[in-house]
C-alpha cells in the first residue's frame, strides 16, 4: 500500500469515530445506559473507577473493521485498549462487532441499546456511510510504498474517557489550553513499524474541538513520519513558540516534589488527559510533557508520537533519562541529548511488561517524556540533572 492511501482511510475512519462520540454524547439517557465500570485487568490502576463507554467499543471495532476491509492483509496487527466485550447497565452483554450491513448493525446494536431503534439506526448510518476528508498533501514523497505485514495499528477510542462521561464544556487558559472538559477528548491512531518498533503515522481527531450555534465540531492533527519523509498538519512555523518560559503540563498526580524541580525552568501546568496532553506538545501549545508513573500506554502514544517525531520532537522513557544521567554523569553536553533522542525512542511492536496481564501488559513502564524539540528535552535533562 502507498502511504497516503492508509493516511487517507486513517483520517476518515478517525472522522466516523468522532460521529458515533458526538451522537452518543448528545442524547443523555443513551449515554447512561452505555457506561461499563471497567474491572480487574482492564482498569488503569491510576484510577479509583474507570469506565469504558458504547462509543469507545464501537470506534474501535468500526476502525477495525474499515481497515481490514480497505487493506486485509492488517487483519490481526490492529490492537486497541478496549475488549470488544460490553455489557450494559441494564447487565446485558454482547460481544461488538460490525456486521457487513447497515440493517444488520442496526439489529445488533439494538440488543445493547435497550431497543432503542432510532438510535441503532443513528449509529449504525454513521459505520456504513462513507466519509470523506479532503487534505491535500504537497509531497509526491507521499507515494512510498509500505508493506503490509511490516505494519502495526494502535487505537485508543475513546481518550479521557471519564471527560467524555462528565460531558462538561472546558474554558480555555490563556495559553490557549483547555484545563478539563470535553475538548480534552480524543480519537488516537497510530501506524507504527514492526521492524523498528517506530511510529509512522498519527491521526488525532478531537470530536468536541469548538462548540458553536448548539453543535460540536471536531478538528484533526496528523503526522507523517516515515524515512525521510516528515510532514504534519500543521506549518512548523505556527508550532514555534515566543512564551518567556516553556510550558511543561504534569499530571495533577504528581508529587510535589516531581513538581518542583522543573517549576524554576518551566511554566508547570496541568491538564486532563494523556492524548490531549500529547496533542498540546505536537501543536506547540505546550513544550513537553513529564510522566513519571506507568499510568500512560502504547495506544496512548504511538498516534501523536509519529506527529511528535514529524515535527522534531519525541517520547523517550523518563526512567530511560535518569539512567543516561547516571551513566554519562552530566547531560551538559547537547550531543549527548542528541544521541539519546535518536536512540532512545519508545517502541510499539512488543510490551513493556510482558508478565503482567491486560492493560499493565502495554503500559510505557518507566513514565514518559514527550518534547517538541531536542532544546526542550535538553533543558528537562538539566533540570533532573540539578534535583537529582
């Protein structure tokens, strides 16, 4: 397949799955019956309570499914945080899948939707109707052939789920980032190698973007990335930054004393949601973004990390930091930083934590650092460097 013909599917399958959040989220008495407490292995242990939705099952089974149809040969390389299995509040539980008509789908999501015809209907229209997202692309680099079975798929629906519940409309700071809320949701797809274990390609598509006239519309960012082929959604130009202090957002999680050692160098921030926060750093709205708990997955990140690395920044491991300090004694160096910006990316084709089960199995062990540029990742190591 040619690269642009997978960005393309990419970007309209991410638009379906927007369509089914929007839909979902506008009738209320529909999105209480289709909320599921996830348990045991499925849970994100950072959490007291998570929960998964109809929408998070049905994206991600309606990605699937438009890939396999589109490029077969992925049937099996396209994982997602979420079981296919889901039981509504009223106990009932199936096992969701895309059937191969409109009427059929319709039929099935009935069964989870208490009957409610008219909106199985709604949805299903929305998983067979055709979408078309017009980007045009100026490189005929865009031609490079990749092959199937070199590929990998990550997913992650439904990002900031518990946002996605509360359904709250978020005010925007005046950096021009939104604290909490449903602008914080977000639709990730990530293509990575399985040779390299590298990310590809980046879709993030945020379904509640601007709230207008009484209806949501989303926006998407994309990344390339992909030998010596590097283009982005947005100009890089536009992702430059004048702020007197870069902007460093953290998890409100975090100890006080994580937080204190970047506060004197940055503008510590905190918003909700790994995806959005990604997509802060990919758009130039924040500068990085530190995690130091194995709270964050591979489907978290492989989608805005291709848009990271299309744009000159990256993820790295933060544990993977802390050992380079120790093993070189100083990161003062820039070319140091370098090295271990062009070594040390996080991969995507095996787990991390391979004897442990379920969602744990996939998490980022060691905590992540996401930059917008190799200065900004230089000037994370010399901030541990003077704390540590």
């Amino acid at each position: 397949m040619k690269i642009n013909e997978l960005f393309n599917v990419l970007l309209n399958v991410s638009e379906k799955g927007a369509n089914i959040a929007r839909i979902i989220r506008s009738e209320s008495s529909l999105l209480d019956l289709l909320v599921q407490e996830k348990k045991g292995d499925q849970k994100n242990e950072r959490f007291l309570q998570d929960f998964k939705t109809l929408a998070d099952v049905l994206v991600q089974e309606l990605v699937r499914y438009d890939l396999v149809q589109q490029f077969p040969g992925l049937r099996g390389s396209i994982h997602g945080e979420e079981s296919n299995k889901f039981t509504n509040t009223l106990g009932e539980s199936v096992s969701v899948s895309i059937k191969l008509t409109r009427e059929e789908t319709s039929s099935f999501l009935a069964t989870v939707l208490n009957d409610n015809k008219t909106a199985a209907d709604l949805l299903s229209a929305v998983v067979h109707s055709p979408v078309h997202i017009s980007q045009h692309l100026n490189s005929d680099l865009l031609d490079t052939v990749l092959t199937v079975e070199d590929i990998g798929i990550w997913i992650d629906p439904i990002d900031s789920t518990a946002q996605y519940i509360q359904g709250q409309v978020g005010q925007m700071n005046p950096d021009g980032l939104v604290i909490e809320g449903l602008q914080c949701v977000c639709v990730l797809i990530g293509v990575y190698n399985k040779k390299t274990g590298l990310p590809v390609l980046g879709v993030i598509n945020q379904p509640f973007y601007k709230y207008n006239d009484n209806r949501w519309t989303g926006h998407i960012t994309w990344g390339i990335h992909q030998d010596h082929v590097n283009v982005t959604s947005f100009s890089q130009e536009s992702n430059k930054s004048d702020k007197k202090k870069p902007i460093l957002l953290m998890s409100s999680s975090e100890s006080a004393e994580m937080k204190d050692i970047f506060v004197q160098d940055f503008d510590v921030q905190f918003v909700t949601g790994a995806g959005y926060k990604l997509l802060c750093v990919s758009r130039g709205l924040a500068d990085a973004y530190v995690l130091t708990k194995n709270s964050i997955f591979k489907w978290d990140c492989c989608g805005p990390h291709a848009v990271l690395q299309a744009s000159d920044g990256g993820i790295v491991k933060y544990d993977g930091i802390l050992e380079c300090l120790k093993q070189t004694g100083s990161l003062t160096d820039m070319k140091t930083v370098e090295t271990f910006h062009r070594t040390s990316q996080i991969k995507y084709y095996e787990p991390d934590c391979p004897e442990l089960s379920g969602a744990q199995k996939w998490c980022n062990d060691g905590g992540i650092i996401a930059y917008r540029s190799i200065e900004v990742l230089h000037k994370i190591a010399l901030a541990l460097e003077k704390f540590l």
